[in-house]
C-alpha cells in the first residue's frame, strides 16, 4: 500500500495491498534471510553433526545435498506466490470495507509471513527426517532438530526483519485510528521475552540436545565435540544478537521518536507528529503523543486568541491563577487615551469597508508602539483605544512608558498616516485594577480618576500642535530622563473634574 489506500483502487479484486516495490523489498529480505539460515542448517547437518554408525557418509551427504538443492527451488517461489497471495485484497469484506480489510492485513503482515515461514520450515523437518530416516534413526533425530531449531531462529528474525518494512504501511493505516490489543500479537513484555527464548535459548537448547546425545551415546570424539560445540555456539551467538538487536530497536524507535518529538514541543513546535506503526503498548504511546500534542495546539491557538483579545499581560495572569477573582487592587500605573479625530463624519463620507481599512491601520500602529513600550490595550472603544501601563504585571517607570509611548505614537501617525488626526492624552496615579463583571462574563480593566483625566486631556490634545499632551501628576511620576523630555505648562479645569490639572506637553 503504497498511499493511504483509495477506496476505488483498494476494491479491485485481487489488489495489493502494498506498493510492489515494497512488496519486492519485503520477498527480497525475507528469502535472503531464510536461505541464509538454510545454508547454516544444511551446513551444521551435513559437516558439523556425528555420522557415526554410517555405512557410506559420502552418500547419505549427497543425497541430502540433492533433496536441499530440489527443495530450495519449489520453497521458494511457493513461498512468494503465498506470501503474495496473503497481502491481496479478495472476498466480501475486500469489497464492502477495504479500508478496515487493508489494516488487518498490514497489522497481521508479520504474523501471516512467518505462518508462511513455520510452514516450509516444517515441511523440511518432515522431508529430511524421513530422507535419512532410512539411514539412521539418530541421524534423523539430529536433522530434524536442527532444522527445528534453525527454522524457530529464522522465523524470529523474519517477523522482525518484516514489522521492521511494514512500518511505513503501518502508519498510514493507523493515522486516526488509535492501535489497541489484539489476539496473536504480542506486547512490549513479551515481545522481549518470546524473542529472547526464540533466538537464544532455543539455539542454546540446541547446543545442549547435542551435549546430552554424545554423553547417551558415547561415540562422539573431544575433536567432534569441540566442532559441534564451536559451530553450533556460533549459530546461537549469531542468532541470539541478530534477533535481540532486532528486538531492541524495535522497542527503542518509538521510545526516541517520541523522545525527539517532545524536544520539539518544548522548543514550541506543536505540530509535531510522531507516525504510529507499532501495534503494542508503544502504539498507543505514539498515538497518545499525538493527541497530547494536538491539545496542546488547540490551547496554544485559543491562549493566542485570548492574547489578542484581551492582551498578553492579562492573558498571561489568568491561565497562571488558579481561581479568577472579581474585583482588583489598587495600583500606580499610567493610562494612554488616543481618540481619532473626525471619524463621525469619514463613517458618513466613505465607505464602510474603506472606514475599517483606515481603523485598522491606526490601531495597527497604536498597538505596536503601546506593546513596545510595556503597555497593553486594554479597550478598543469604536475610534479610540485605551492603554494601560503597570497593570497587571508591575512596570518600573510605568508613568514614563506612558510618555514615551505617547510621543513615539504621535510621530508615527503623522509619518504613516498623514490622513488620518489623533488626540493622545497621558495621566498616571492610583487606580483599581481587577476583574470587573459577573461570574459569567467578566473583563480585566483599570477603574480610576487616571482613566477619567487621560480621556479629557484627549481632548485638549486634539488642538495642540504636536496631538499629544500628559498630566504634570504623570511627568513628577516618570523618571528623569523622560520627564526631561516634558515641558510643563499652565493648569486648567477639565470637564467633569474637580481639581485643576497641570499640562505637560512634549518639548
């Protein structure tokens, strides 16, 4: 299966259900190993055995090269013809779900080619043993259990030499579909355990069924038996590291593909996927990576919403408590107030759409030189935006943030958007700062006569040359070397305010 299986190709009768390089690949693979581990088998019972008690040994040797050479041409294209056989889609189910069809057969491929393998394998057991049967009876004994013995060891590194292929068919077919336990499959225990028996201690029993046999028999000479011993060690030794490497890896993959792709994620990619192709626990651990990491997306997306609608500060400060309070504290901070000039009669001139380009613009620059200089917006009110500095992450010089923020902000309206005539006011002072609503509903805000005066100063601000002017409260609280750049001027009574308040504009 090359692709993600398409339902139209998937239903053709007799369609593979993988690509057939891949099913290439796997037949080329499996026979190279198999006849590898024929070739030893044949080589441990023809050279290595006792063929003692033998009336002619050169004979019983080459009729059993004979019968291997015969037999080696039918199991091998029997056993790609079945194996080729097994991964076609055919019958009822091929037609009405292919889908569910294709991901049996990837997810049993290993278990349905070592069926294939377990099968040749025996038929050579049952072949040879009634071959020499005819010449001894311990001698067949002894082919046979070293073919048995040989075949378990094969077929072992076979399923995991195949698990190892279908990775990729694996995957696809268990992209949104979680793996769960199924019959004949083993899981991570054991797995460890049944590869450890199979290509280990089953070599190693074989080692010792041949110590066993020249202690009943006796007639096996120290020369024979240090040739049995060093040739039958070896083929364990190579068989128990092949199959216990193979083993291992296919453990450890998974465990650092996901190792890795939590190094990701902590850098803060969280589109990072792990692909799911093991069938065990180790699948599911993949799958459960993924879908940790998909909600970790989503909760990253709605906290960059939130951000966006409420500000990084007080998006941050609500998702670090735990319980969200109504009501605040009181805070010193400073207020930003920029009001558009002249925006009732622009709405009435122009066209809607052309009013919302030209909003955009100006608060695209509001909010980018109120950020940069440690603010937030905490309001967009129609044409006018509220800022806020020190609340509710503390800022050091938060009435000069303020200032600065209203000077740069002023410059760049009249470089960027020569069109477009802006009131800012600046005030600073005391304030409460807190959540202000209902259980349900409820908004972060600063409440406060700062508020109200950096709102009339707006006004005044309108007819001033240079569009911005701050309170002279805000200029005693900014730090020296932005009150410098303040020029106090007269006090006057602004509208809806008791006390008088001290202009400052820039100089």
């Amino acid at each position: 299966m090359a692709e993600a299986l398409p339902r139209d190709r998937a239903t053709r009768p007799g369609r593979s259900v993988l690509g057939w390089p891949l099913l290439v690949l796997l037949a080329v693979v499996v026979a190279v190993a198999n006849l590898g581990g024929a070739l030893i088998v044949f080589a441990l019972g023809a050279w290595v055995l006792p063929a003692s008690g033998l009336a002619d040994p050169g004979r019983v040797r080459l009729a059993n090269v004979l019968v291997f050479a015969g037999y080696l041409l039918v199991a091998l294209p029997v056993g790609f013809g079945w194996g080729s056989l097994r991964f076609r889609l055919f019958g009822r189910a091929a037609r009405t779900d292919p889908e569910r069809r294709a991901r049996h057969l990837v997810l049993y491929g290993p278990i349905r080619i070592v069926t294939i393998l377990a099968t040749l394998w025996l038929g050579a057991v049952a072949l040879f043993g009634l071959l020499n049967l005819q010449f001894s009876g311990r001698l067949a004994m002894q082919i046979a259990e070293t073919i048995i013995i040989g075949g378990i060891a094969t077929c072992s590194l076979s399923y995991l030499l195949t698990e190892r292929i279908l990775r990729g068919p694996a995957s696809r077919v268990l992209s949104g579909a979680p793996p769960r336990r199924r019959r004949f499959v083993p899981g991570v225990l054991m797995r460890a355990v049944l590869f450890w028996a199979l290509g280990t201690a089953v070599p190693v029993g074989g080692l010792l069924l041949a110590g066993i046999a020249a202690l009943v028999f006796g007639d096996v000479t120290a020369e024979r038996l240090a040739v049995m011993v060093l040739a039958i060690g070896g083929a364990a030794l190579l068989a128990g590291v092949l199959t216990t490497i193979g083993a291992a890896r296919a453990t450890s993959d998974p465990v650092v593909a996901v190792r890795r792709a939590m190094h990701r994620v902590e850098q803060g990619d969280f589109a990072v996927r792990v692909p799911v192709y093991d069938n065990t626990e180790l699948g599911r651990l993949q799958a459960g990576f993924n879908t940790m990491a998909e909600g970790l997306a989503e909760r990253e997306r709605i906290r960059d919403l939130f951000g966006r609608h409420v500000g990084e500060e007080v998006a941050t400060a609500a998702t670090a408590s735990e319980e969200v309070e109504l009501g605040g504290e009181i805070r010193q901070v400073a207020v930003l107030f920029v009001d558009l000039v002249g925006s009732t009669a622009m709405a009435a001139e122009r066209p809607a759409t052309e009013v919302v380009g030209v909003l955009n613009a100006f608060f695209g620059v509001v909010v980018e030189v109120v950020e940069r200089n440690g603010g937030w917006i905490n309001k967009f009110e129609g044409d006018a935006a509220l800022a806020v500095f020190g609340a509710p992450n503390h800022l050091p010089d938060a009435a000069g943030c303020a200032l600065a923020a209203g000077r740069e902000l002023a410059g760049r309206l009249a470089a960027e958007l020569p069109d477009v005539t802006a009131g800012i006011g600046v005030s600073a002072g005391d304030a409460v700062a807190g959540n202000v609503g209902g259980v349900r509903r409820y908004e972060y805000t600063v409440i406060g006569d700062p508020v109200n005066e950096a709102a009339r100063l707006t006004e005044l601000a309108k007819a001033e040359p240079g569009r911005v002017v701050g309170s002279g409260a805000a200029v005693a609280l900014a730090g020296a070397r932005e009150a410098a750049r303040w020029r106090l001027g007269d006090s006057v009574q602004l509208r809806g305010r008791s006390e008088p308040t001290r202009i400052a504009t820039p100089c």
